[in-house]
C-alpha cells in the first residue's frame, strides 16, 4: 500500500522510527534519502551508552555461523559501508581480515564453511602452525585451526551511528533525543506517536528500540530477553603485534564456549568479549566485576598471551536475544503500517547498512527484495496481551 504523505510540519511525517541506535539511525537515513519525511525519536542522550549499539569497535564477517541465510544480508551490506564510509567524517570501516579458531572438526568450523559454501565465499583453511606463523600474536595449540576471510574486519561503532544520523539529518530527517515514547497506536493509515513532549502522526511506523522493544510492542508478547554482555580491552605487553594491521579481528572457542575480539586499534587495547545474562534493560550493573574480567583475561592467556596486560578499558552492553538466536523483522500483524524489528541476538551490528535501507522499504511498499521469511513474528506465536 504505497504511503499517504502527511503535511510535513514539527509533528508530523511519512515515517516516525522509534529508536536511534544502528538500526535506527540507518533507517531514518534511508528513508530520508528516498524523500520521505521522517521523525526519529530517541529515549536518551545521543551518543549515550545504555543500548546495543554503543562502544568503539565491532566486527564484520561475511561467512557466518548463525546461518546462510544472512549472507545476503551482509553481502548487500558491503557496499553500503563503503559509502558510508566515503560519506564519514572519519572513516567506519577497517576491513583486513577475520579469523575463527576452534579445535579442529568444530561446530564453529562447520557453521561458518557452511555459509561460505552455499555462497561460494573465499577463506584460507589454516593449521594451528601456519596461523602462529601468520599472525604472531596468537599461541594456537595443536588439535586446532582456523578459517581465515579476507573481506571482513572492524567495524568503528561509535563513528557508525554518528556518521548515519548526520547523513539523515542532511537529508531533512528530524532527530529528537532525550523523548522517550510513552505510547503509540495506529488505525491503519496514520500512526500516532506521544511522547511527554508531543504527540507525532506519521504514515509508517518503524520501532527498533533495541533491549525495549518488548515493552514498545507489548501486546505481541514476544519471547526477547535483553541481556548484559561485558567487554574487556587488555593492553599488550607490545602493541605492534596487535594492531590491526597485524592481528585480525577475531573468534576464539575452546570447544565449550568462546570469544570474540578486535585488535588493539585507535590507541585501545586488544577487546575481547562474550557471555551474557538476562538483566532489566532500565536496571542494568554498570561495573565490570574482578571475576568477569578473570573469565575473559583466562582466554587472553591461553590464545593471546602477550596481550594480558593491564585492563586500559571495561564496557557493557544489551544483547536482544530471541529463543532461537534470529532476527525479528517484520511489519506487525495487527498493523500494516508498522513495523517491528529486532535484528540483535548479538550478531546484528554488521548488517546495520542493508538492514536500514530493508526497513525503510518494508515500511513502505510492504515487501523486502533482501529474504526475510525466516525472521517473521509469526515463528513465535505471539501473544496479545491487549486481547481476551
């Protein structure tokens, strides 16, 4: 159904997108470089880091283990960051290589050859010597190995969404921060939107309010549970082995659990995170614990032994996971005009690029041109909790 355009004024306007974190931000962008109007509308501070999509660095993958069916997300996705990254003030990406190490005959391995296959993606299958000879911060033991991927690294996170909401702010989006939504309805050709400070119309809606989504859409019941997920940047004994033009962006499994982590870039240390625990998303611990920041260093010591120096940072961070580990994205059934997503599970930030541009058509033609069955509401049964 192709959109009504209201009359564009302060509260009014083809698409109000609740939540400005990556997916956010890449939506008001690309709906705004279509020429639609768009308001956008974040509960905090910009740049604040109580979400998912705060923080320096994440990783960029191609071959990925949750599952082929999002390399056509991360393959539209490519050539999206590099104009972002031309459009920058500073640049976005740092694309040198990826790297998973894992005992040999993983489920690690076979997940991520299992997406490169079924899209006939380059990697460079390595023994445990040959990634020591190659990337001499690592201390790989015997009965692991690697699989190695060139177009794919480190992605600048902070820089990201900066660079995303300026480039939709250029194009006439209206960004409001610090006005969280206090409730919002549609009757099918107009959303109305109301926050403390005013009440918005639009034609569409998009929500991607991150660890809140479940509250923002609260009568589909979904089953997303927001979760606190630590980070913890070590500074090298040396730093020149672990910088990024030397050191991969990187995953580590001893065959139980795992880490993920970035070279020590931009004068950090080297990151590395993983884990999770289920946390209210307004009542989150702050302080990175002494044993937290053991757990992690005891990876560091096994994979990366020169790297366990002093702590140089700590952050935290929200996961939005779903039962199965997949994205939700999907307009909501109640309401063709608005639609709902939740592309985290803690593997979404690379996709950010295709994602925007998906919602914004998804929200306006009713169709996305980039698959999506497999993150459809419907998989959940939901709940309406506003219904007998």
């Amino acid at each position: 159904m192709p959109s009504k355009r209201l009359s564009v004024d302060d509260t009014s306007a083809d698409l109000v997108v609740i939540g400005l974190g990556a997916m956010g931000s890449a939506t008001a962008d690309a709906a705004a470089r279509l020429g639609h109007t768009v308001i956008g509308l974040e509960a905090f501070a910009q740049g604040h880091g109580r979400g998912s999509s705060h923080g320096p660095t994440r990783m960029l993958r191609r071959s990925v283990e949750e599952g082929p069916q999002y390399v056509p997300l991360i393959l539209d996705a490519l050539p999206r960051w590099a104009e972002l990254n031309d459009d920058a003030v500073s640049p976005v990406t740092d694309l040198r290589g990826a790297i998973r190490i894992a005992p040999t005959g993983s489920p690690l391995h076979a997940s991520f050859v299992a997406s490169a296959v079924a899209f006939g993606l380059e990697y460079d299958h390595l023994s445990a010597r040959e990634v020591n000879a190659q990337f001499p911060a690592f201390s790989v033991p015997e009965g692991y190995s690697a699989m190695f991927e060139h177009e794919a690294g480190v992605l600048y996170a902070d820089r990201t969404v900066r660079a995303l909401q300026d480039r939709a702010s250029r194009h006439g989006a209206s960004l409001h921060f610090d006005e969280p939504v206090v409730s919002w309805e549609s009757d099918g050709d107009t959303v109305v939107v109301r926050t403390a400070n005013a009440t918005y119309h639009a034609a569409r809606l998009v929500i991607t309010g991150g660890a809140w989504t479940t509250a923002l859409a609260a009568d589909l019941g979904l089953p997303l549970v927001p979760t606190r997920v630590v980070n913890v940047s070590f500074e090298p004994l040396e730093r020149r082995p672990f910088e990024v033009d030397r050191l991969p962006a990187f995953i580590v499994s001893d065959g139980n659990e795992g880490v993920y982590g970035i070279p020590a870039v931009d004068g950090q240390g080297v990151k590395v995170g993983g884990g999770g625990t289920p946390v209210d998303p307004d009542d989150v611990d702050r302080v990175v614990s002494d044993e937290e920041i053991a757990h992690l260093r005891g990876f560091v010591d096994r994979f990366l032994p020169a790297a366990s120096g002093p702590v140089s940072s700590v952050l935290t961070c929200l996961y939005t996971v779903a039962p199965d580990g997949h994205f939700v994205i999907d307009r909501h059934p109640d309401h063709d005009n608005v639609v709902i997503a939740s592309p985290c599970s803690g593997h979404g930030f690379k996709y950010t690029t295709a994602i925007g541009p998906l919602l914004a058509e998804l929200a306006f033609t009713g169709r996305t041109t980039l698959p999506i069955d497999s993150f459809s509401i419907g998989r959940f049964a939901p709940i309406r909790t506003g219904t007998p």
